[in-house]
C-alpha cells in the first residue's frame, strides 16, 4: 500500500460511496488527515466526475478501489460485512436510494451500531425538492447567499462552486462526522449525519442574516459593507490592467491604506459616510490606475492597509507568503493539507494504488 499518511485520524476506516463533488472533497480531507478509504465503485465506473476522470484527479487521492454492484444482493451483502469493521460511511445519493437498496442508516446500524452514516445531498433528505436534481448555484440561490453577491447593474455571480459543494457541503459534512465520531467512542452509538448543502450555505450566512435583522445589511446588491460596493473593501485597477483588493475596514487601517495611497484624508469625505462612498470609489480608483499593480505591492505589502495584489492561478503559487509556508506543494502545484497539526502533521494523501481486496485483508475483513 502507498505509505499512510500520518495525522490525528490515522486508524479511522471509512468507506466512501462513489460520488460527485462534496462527497470526494470530504473524502480527500480526511484522507490528508491520515483516515484509511475504502472508495466503492460501480462496475462501469460511471460516477460522474468533472473533466478529470481520466487523469489522477486530487479529490480522489488516498483511496484503495473495490468495484461492488450495489443493485447485486451478494455485493450488498460484501458491502454490509464491510460496513460491520469501519468507523464511518460517506454517501451521496438521492433520499431513499440508500434505503432502497437494503443500505440505509437502519440496515447498516444494525451491522455497526457506533457506525456514523455521512449523508451528503443537495437539498437534503426532506422537503418539497428533496428528490429533484440540482447543482452548486440553484442551492445556494435560495439561502440568500447567491442574491447578496455580485454588483448592483449585473446578474448575481455564483462564486465559483466554493460557497455551496465545498463550504456548506463538504466542511459541514466533515464537521459533522468528526462529531459524531467522538460521541460514538464516548457512547458507543453511531448516528446519521445529515448534511445538506443548503443548510451550510445558510449557517454560512448567519453573521450577513444577522446584520439584515438589525438594519445593517440592505437586500440591495452593491451597497452593503462587504460586499463589493464600499469604496475601502473591493479591487481596483492598476495601470497595467492588474487589480489590487483592499479591506481597510477598521479607522486605523483606512488610515493607514488613505497614507500610502498618497491622499490627505482631510480632503476625502468621511470614511463612514455612505452618501461620500461615490467620491471616494472616484478618487482611490484614480490614485490606483496611477502605477502597476508591482508597484502598489512594494508599496502595501508589509503594511496593515489591508491591501494586497489579486492573483491569477498561475501566480499564486509564487507569492513569498505561500512559498513560505508551502502552501502550494507539487511541480504542477495543488494546495497542501489544511488545517495544519503541530503533534499530528499532515500530509497530502497519495494516489493509492492499493487494492480494495488489499486493505480489506489488512483490515482483517
């Protein structure tokens, strides 16, 4: 087998069913984090992954392979035996199919009672769209979080698939697991983990719901704080094209951002005048357009203006701070393990080849 990685879940056993997106990320980083994966996969192999299916895709490393035909009664039942030697189950099929199949919470428990059954879904288990398809936008399109970002003459911007798969799926999916896996070596009884992404998305959103109800935050996109719209918290644009992103919330930060930028704050309207923000966009985009974004590094990067230059994914690798802390790690560079453990160090998991068969002997199963 390919060496283990070390880290606080070393001796954890999962087993993952084959999926898309929230479901393989967890996987990774519980992989990275030293717990061994069993990944089941049907025989045709058809998970549906994005374009790197056939390159040794990141989300997958760290896994040993075993094909089962879950919709065979003797792969079911191979999967069942396996289930009784494992810690934890990662599922992401639609409500009901588990269940259909003789594999829900119920039947597995029955198994391994202090199993945690990890249920990943989109909408969740319940509720009126429970089984209808969907992807990254449509969910966080109805927590609010899809409306809120984005500037005010433009449609709204779905934010990459960060804010819904990864954030308010796979983390919340992790942290759950994580739970339930220490009450269950403190009681003895497993649990069902229902993540939805929707849920996520929406407990992600909870300091912005909290600034709504407290007449802080405006339902209209672009005029908000930290939304893009305030003149000392968005990008600019430097004279080579390139942009720069400052967040000079805080008066002694502003202060200190207005100084390098070259401007007398005496002569700007006040920083939390919203009816001056016009003004201020004006003038700090005109100091900005002044010199390249090079050059407004050197001046701001050592600073607390609360400033820095906006990368590409080419050149993020390269930024000292990165290189420092070996954030970026591989000639075609992936980001490393997060978080990080001072007594448990980790390890970006590594490709396995080990087969099912092989860890299922180890595993004594």
């Amino acid at each position: 087998m390919a060496e283990a990685s070390r880290g606080p879940l070393q001796g954890i056993r999962v087993v993952e069913l084959a999926a898309v997106g929230p479901v393989p990320f967890a996987g990774m980083l519980l992989a990275d984090m030293g717990a061994e994966i069993l990944f089941i996969e049907g025989p045709s192999a058809r998970e549906a992954r994005m374009p790197m299916a056939a390159q040794r895709d990141p989300l997958f490393r760290g896994r040993a392979r075993l094909t089962l035909d879950l919709k065979n009664s003797v792969d079911r039942d191979r999967l069942l035996d396996i289930i009784a030697g494992v810690d934890v189950l990662l599922e992401g099929y639609r409500p009901g199919v588990m269940e259909r199949l003789g594999l829900g919470p119920e039947h597995c428990h029955k198994r391994k009672p202090a199993l945690v059954y990890g249920r990943m879904t989109g909408w969740g288990q319940t509720g009126p769209l429970a089984h209808t398809a969907g992807h990254d936008p449509t969910y966080v399109a109805i927590t609010g979080a899809l409306h809120a970002i984005g500037y005010p003459d433009r449609p709204p911007l779905p934010p990459l698939n960060i804010v819904g798969d990864f954030a308010g799926g796979s983390m919340y999916l992790i942290t759950g697991v994580l739970a339930a896996l220490l009450h269950a070596r403190t009681s003895g009884q497993g649990q069902v983990v229902d993540a939805a992404i929707i849920d996520g998305t929406a407990s992600l959103m909870t300091m912005v719901y909290a600034m709504h109800g407290a007449g802080m935050w405006s339902e209209q996109r672009g005029t908000n704080l930290m939304d893009g719209s305030c003149p000392y918290g968005t990008t600019y644009q430097t004279s080579d094209g390139a942009y720069m992103a400052v967040c000079a919330l805080e008066p002694t930060f502003y202060a200190e951002f207005v100084k390098l930028l070259g401007v007398d704050q005496s002569t700007l309207p006040k920083q939390t005048d919203q009816q001056g923000w016009p003004r201020l966009r004006e003038r700090f985009a005109t100091e900005f357009a002044k010199r390249t974004r090079a050059q407004w590094t050197e001046v701001f990067q050592y600073s607390n203006a609360c400033v820095a230059p906006v990368l590409s994914i080419a050149e993020a690798p390269l930024h000292p701070q990165n290189v420092a802390r070996n954030v970026f790690q591989g000639e075609k560079p992936l980001p490393g393990p997060a978080p990080r453990f001072d007594r448990t160090p980790t390890k970006a998991a590594a490709y396995d080849p080990t087969s099912g068969a092989e860890m299922l002997k180890r595993w004594g199963l």
